[in-house]
C-alpha cells in the first residue's frame, strides 16, 4: 500500500473518497440491536432507544457472521440503537447522518422523535439531524424494513427461504458505513465533476445548502504539486457551473490523462466562503480520461482498447455484500490486476465508494451495473427509476467507471423480445442514461435481446473451447445468433447490428471445487489443477481469436455461496498459481 500515489485527498477509512472534508465520526462497531420477528418494535417504543437485547456489529448485516449476529432467516423488521454525545459548538452546524447503504426502508429517530424515511438499498441516505439534538447524550435509532419483494431493485439477492441458482442470502439493514460530519449551516450539498478530453476542460458543478450572491466557491487545481488553475465563482443560484481549461500545452496536458497503464489524477480544493469567511472546504480530486466508441472499437483516449475483464460479484465468506475492511476492496482490485485484467465488471451490485476510488488509483477499469428488478409493473418501474438516478448522481465522478449496465439477461424485462413496453422502458433508460452523463457508454440489456446499445454484449457458457469459437467465428453469426446453440437472440424483434462494438461479457464459469463436493459452476466440474488450467487457457485462448470482438468479461472472480465457478475461493485464495492465470489473460 506504501508504493501508490494517492491523491492529496486521501484519507484512510473515510467512506466517500471524491468529497473529503476534515469532519468525521465513524459510527461503525456495537450498536444495540432487535430482531423485531414479531413486528412489535414499534409499540415497544424501540424508537425512544433501547438496549439489553442483542448486540450488532456495524456495518455488517445480522444474516453474516462478521455481524456477530448470523441469522439467515428473513426477519422484515430491525431496529439499531445508540448513544452519542454532541458538544455546544456542535448545536451550531449541521449534523448530518450518513448510511452508505441500508436496506430497503431506512428511518431514523433522534431522542424518540421521526428525523425522515428514505426507501432504497443501493445509494447513500442522509439525515440531517440538528432540529433534533441537545448538549449532550443523545439517542440515534435507526429502524428498517426489508421484505422478499421483486417490485425493486434487488441484484442477486434472494427471494425465497434458501439460496437458489445464482442468488444468494439477502441483506436486511444497514450494510455499508455509518458515520456522521459536522458542517457549517452553509455549505457544499453536492459536487459534480465533469473533464473532457475533447477541449481541454473540466466542469465543477456546485450546489451550495443556502444561494447567496454573498457566497463564493474558490476553486483550485493542482497536479503533482504544481498549480494548474484557480478559479471562483459566486453561489447565487441553485445550482452553478464553473468551467475552466486544463494544461498550457499539447504536449504537456498528453501526459496528463488518466490510463490503466498512467492512472494520472488531478487534485482539487473547493474553499467556500461566505462574506470573504471560509465556511466549507471540501477536498477532491478527478482523471482526465475519455471513453467513446468508434465502429466497432472502444477507445480510451481515442486509443482502441482490449478489455480483458472480470465479473465481480463482490460478495465475502463471512459478510456477505461488506467488504471486512477497506484493506479488502484494494486488495481485491490488486489481485485482479495481478492476474492480468485491466477492468471488471461489479455484477449486480453497487460497491463500496471506495472500491472505485481505489480503481481511479490503481488504472482500473470498471463497469457499473444497477442491480436488477424481476417484475414489470409500474410500481418497479417507478422504484427502478427513482433509485437508478440516486446512483449516477452518487457515483458520477469516480474516474475508472466505463460503462453503465442498466438491464442483465432481460431479468426485470423478462419478455422484452418483442413487448413493447418493456423494450419502451429499457431505451427510455437507456437515452435517461445519456441525459445525465454522456460522458460513459451505456449497455441497454447485457448479454442478450438488446434494443438500444453502445455494444452488443453476449453471454456464453459452452465449456468447449472450439464449439465456442465455432460458434463466434464470423460477424454474421456473432450478431444473428442460433436457437440451437443459445437460450436468447442478440437483439430483440425490431432491433439490429448497427456497426458497434462487439463483446463476450460473460462466458467461463468453470466448476472447480477442490476439497467439497458442493456448489455448481458450468459444465463438468474439473478434476485437478492442470485440467483447469487447461480448460481456462482453451476458452480465454477462443475469446482472444474471435474476430471483430473487443474484449471479454471472464466468470468469475470469486466462489458466492453455492457457486464454485470463481478463480479464487470465497475467502479470497487462488485456485491455481496466479503467474499461471496472469500468463492465461495476458
């Protein structure tokens, strides 16, 4: 960890790495805790504060083990209890309540009294919690509500009683950082950074708690400790943009973008001052990079690229959807890249901040992909929505994020191929997409029955290295698709190939278990080190020789739980030599 360069901005264990301030109280460790299994935590008064029933580990949800807890039964109800203390000066500021993620309807109460309620799993919730604090202790109780409902997004989440096919045990409640910062009562509430390679610039869009032509945001930007721009701009408006120029010239502002072989990061302070007094200071920092498609190429910087990714559940043995620590998520990445990939793919589920901030660090690419409904009704339409711009709004200024994957194998959609409701959906989401950030590719419904795409992605698990290769050997076949051979066509009735870039984004998938006959992979488990081997270099080997292909997505990174299909087990050892793998991808 000592050899990389962190931007100016780093700061250990601190949950949201893009938006740094100095404030901080991490409220992560023992909280009290009620399984509510007979929904009486309510008439109890719960809310009011309690303790002497169970105690919880934060942030780790009460089905895993890391939780201390380890129940797996679905309980609807929870309830978290804790005491903080909070001084004179702090009555002054803003307390604001942070949950990285809590599942599904999060509400908090202050001293017995409702602060708010937020439904969602997969964004950050924020409670301000000022109108309801006084010197000294004070109770925080969290109480949420979960269920087995497909009316919204649920990724790969269970929705029975036991694991089936590639879903797992659920989640229910908190299960990513709680900590609090104390802010000014004017302040920055958000921040998006938008570079473009294409003139040279980067665009900072604020918007301050309370406009004032009295408030000022003085903006500076650095790189390797050289000065490159100071701008200001007064907050009068709700929501401003601040534009400026990077580099003095071509050839400098070239060896200054972000890569995976030069992950270059600029450093950014954002100093806002009211009446010429200094109120906020965030710290930041972002990576001048371009992703766009060319026919049927991707280029990084208008350079063509060869994904050579992973697909990445991101689920641990003993806490499931928590990484242990951030130490985890690193390492992580450090061992995919290890292993020769340059880029993965988060696999219905959205990470810990810090998995992309570690990304943005490393040269990593990534996709984000949102994690799936499976009804279609206008009840989980509306919640798909509502969560899915959360989410970009969250996670838009991570550098090394790519690609937005809003539909996987039509799950949600699952009659896509020709209802027009559900192909009207999946394209409105997909020019939704563009709307809010043009400055990523989008794909409409990963795997198979696109409408819309800025690729056309295929899954394929067939084991047989020349059927494989057989099977994608010529653009024709790669884009009409075959009955016989595949579960689903490539595009859905009504839609086509239109020249874009082509990619095997899941295939693999081997079974693997070496000390328990347990679990499922694709086709016949193997029965040694060297037969793996054999078979993981045959079908990486059929996915490179594929013409007109850019790039392939291998499953998996990981065993989840019942599967035994991953390159490493679930508490993270290689099944094989990693120089062997590492030999395989490269």
């Amino acid at each position: 960890m000592e050899n990389i360069k962190y931007p100016k901005c780093h700061k250990e264990n601190y949950p949201r790495p893009s938006f740094v301030r100095d404030s901080f109280l991490d409220l992560n460790g023992p909280w009290d805790f009620y399984l509510d299994r007979n929904n009486d935590g309510l008439s109890k008064n719960l809310q009011n504060g309690f303790s002497g029933y169970q105690t919880i580990k934060v942030p780790y949800s009460y089905e895993t083990k890391a939780s201390t807890i380890n129940v797996k039964e679905m309980v609807k109800s929870v309830f978290y209890s804790k005491d903080v203390v909070f001084s004179k000066e702090d009555l002054t500021k803003d307390v604001l309540l942070n949950l990285e993620g809590s599942d599904y309807i999060t509400s908090v109460y202050v001293n017995g009294v409702k602060v708010g309620t937020e439904e969602g799993c997969y964004h950050r919730i924020t409670f301000n919690l000022s109108p309801y604090l006084k010197l000294g202790k004070n109770n925080i109780t969290i109480h949420c509500l979960d269920d087995y409902s497909c009316d919204r997004i649920r990724g790969k989440q269970r929705w029975m009683d036991k694991e089936f096919g590639c879903w797992y045990t659920q989640t229910t409640g908190i299960y990513k950082p709680v900590w609090i910062e104390k802010v000014d009562k004017i302040h920055l509430v958000s921040l998006k950074i938008t570079p473009s390679l294409e003139d040279e610039s980067v665009t900072f869009n604020l918007v301050p708690s309370v406009p004032s032509d009295c408030l000022e945001a003085q903006i500076t930007i650095s790189f390797n400790n050289k000065l490159i721009r100071k701008v200001s701009a007064l907050l009068g408006e709700t929501e401003v943009d601040i534009k400026t120029t990077l580099g003095s010239s071509k050839m400098d502002f070239l060896t200054d973008l972000w890569s995976v072989d030069r992950p270059k990061l600029y450093d950014v302070e954002i100093n806002l001052l009211y009446n010429n007094k200094s109120v906020d200071l965030v710290k930041t920092y972002f990576g001048l990079r371009d992703i766009k498609t060319d026919g049927n190429k991707i280029l990084l910087n208008n350079i063509p690229i060869y994904l050579k990714t992973v697909l990445d559940q991101g689920y641990f043995k003993d806490s499931g959807l928590t990484a242990l620590n951030e130490k985890a998520l690193l390492e992580d990445i450090l061992i995919m890249k290890q292993m020769g990939f340059n880029g993965a793919r988060k696999h219905q589920k959205i990470e810990d901040e810090r998995y992309y901030y570690y990304a943005d660090v490393l040269g990593f690419l990534t996709w984000l992909e949102i994690p799936s409904m499976y009804n279609f009704n206008s009840i989980s339409q509306t919640k798909y929505l509502t969560e899915l711009t959360k989410i970009i709004k969250q996670f838009h200024n991570y550098t090394s994020i790519m690609t937005y994957v809003p539909f996987n194998e039509s799950w949600g959609v699952k009659h896509i191929y020709e209802n027009h409701k559900e192909q009207q959906f999946t394209l409105a989401i997909y020019y939704l997409l563009k709307s809010l950030d043009s400055s990523r590719l989008v794909i409409s419904n990963d795997g198979w029955e696109h409408t819309v795409s800025d690729i056309l992605t295929l899954h394929h698990y067939e084991q047989d290295a020349l059927k494989l290769a057989h099977y994608y050997e010529n653009l024709d076949k790669q884009i009409s698709g075959d009955l016989k051979n595949h579960q689903k066509l490539p595009y859905c009735d009504g839609f086509g190939y239109n020249g874009e870039p082509i990619m095997l984004s899941e295939f693999g998938g081997t079974s693997f278990e070496k000390d328990k006959n347990k679990g499922w992979g694709y086709g016949c488990t193997v029965k040694d080190d060297a037969e793996y081997i054999e078979r993981l270099r045959s079908l990486v080997n059929a996915a490179k020789e594929m013409p007109n292909v850019v790039g392939f997505c291998y499953t998996q990174l990981t065993d989840v739980e019942q599967e035994v299909n991953g390159l490493l087990t679930e508490d993270r050892k290689p099944k094989v030599d990693i120089k062997i793998i590492k030999d395989i991808i490269d």
